[in-house]
C-alpha cells in the first residue's frame, strides 16, 4: 500500500487555489522567485493585480534564520516573511 503522506511529498505543487486566494510552493528561493515572476506576467497579460500588502511568504522546513538571500519580490515589491 502506498503511503499517502509519501506520495503527496513526492509531488511538486505550484499552485493551489482556493476561491480568490492562491498558494504557491517551490523547492527553493530561486523556484519560489520564478513562480512569483510567472505570476506577476500572468496578472498583466490577463489585467489582474496581486495584493502584495497582504501577500505573505512561508518558509517551511527551515533550520535557523533566513539568509540575506532568501528574499522575495512581486513587481518590485518586497514580499513580508511570516511565520
């Protein structure tokens, strides 16, 4: 029997919507960034807007404080990081 827990951490989740909220997931800084970048393009071709003021970054499986590095932005706007 396949242990679901396994499956679903096996499984790379972009996107996960939920009425007129959105999740994104990504491995890494990097992955997180391009997703938002992605995202960012999606809104202006299709004349949607993010609300960055209650956009909220989660990292989740991290030991210790973030690194100066770990940052992100959407349309030039610093991303607030919670916990």
């Amino acid at each position: 029997m396949v242990n679901l827990a396994d499956s679903i951490h096996a499984m790379c989740i972009i996107i996960l919507l939920f009425a007129d909220d959105m999740v994104l997931m990504g491995n890494s800084v990097i992955d997180l960034q391009n997703f938002l970048n992605k995202l960012q393009s999606y809104c202006d071709v299709c004349g949607l807007k993010v609300n960055v003021a209650i956009t909220k970054i989660v990292v989740f499986m991290k030991r210790g404080p973030l690194r100066q590095d770990e940052i992100w932005n959407y349309n030039g706007q610093l991303l607030e990081v919670v916990q």
